[in-house]
C-alpha cells in the first residue's frame, strides 16, 4: 500500500508549484512552510532535482482532530512535495488514510475527505 499519491507533468515544476499552492489556499488550506531545496540527487533510476516540499494544514480540521487526541500535532502537517526527473515533473502528497493509521481509525476517516480533496487539486493541474 502506498503511502503517497503522486502524478506526473509536462508542464515546468515551478509553475505547477505556485498554482498548486494558489489552488490549496483558495480551498481553504492553510500553508504553513516551505522548502525548495536546490538539490540534484542520482538514483539508480535516474536524477532527482529541484525537489520541493510543502506542509499543509486546514484549522477546521485541526479543531477536529485535537478533540480526539491533543497530542495529534506529532503528525501535523500533512506534506506536499514536487521534484523534477528525466522523464519530467511530479506532484504529489502524503496520503494520511495510510500514514496516520497509527493514531487510529476515527482519525483516519477525518483525514479522507481532505486527503480526496488535495488529490482532487493535484489532478485539476
């Protein structure tokens, strides 16, 4: 099971970047840092450049969340990232149906309708 949802594009890293968070924000997202590592990494699959990361948070299901567990923050934000490879740009995000299962199944079911929702946003791009 995969941990992550990720979609690859054409279109220049950068600019998908900034629509990307323009259309988080205008969703009601909440950005609370970013990093753009200016890095070249080689794999055995190939180079892996320019990656960038994104934490995302939306307050109202902060709210939520801290009412079944207040210590919830240990896995606040969720994580957007982008990189650039040979064979072009990706998007993608942290899937936390999956990776929050430690914190248990109420918090999971919270987590999906936001989690279709940045999904549904990385497609539009």
């Amino acid at each position: 099971m995969e941990f992550y949802y990720v979609k690859r594009f054409d279109e220049d890293l950068d600019f998908l970047w900034e629509r990307f968070k323009k259309k988080l924000e205008e969703a009601g997202f909440l950005l609370i840092g970013e990093r753009i590592p200016v890095a070249i990494t080689e794999t055995e699959s190939g180079i892996i450049a320019d990656y960038h990361l994104l934490f995302i948070c939306h307050s109202e299901l902060v709210e939520e969340l801290v009412k079944i567990d207040p210590n919830i923050g240990a896995l606040l934000p969720c994580t957007g990232f982008g990189y650039r490879t040979e064979e072009g740009n990706y998007l993608g995000v942290t899937l936390p149906s999956v990776a929050w299962k430690i914190a248990g199944e109420k918090v999971v079911e919270l987590m999906r309708p936001m989690e279709e929702q940045v999904k549904e946003i990385i497609d539009s791009l």
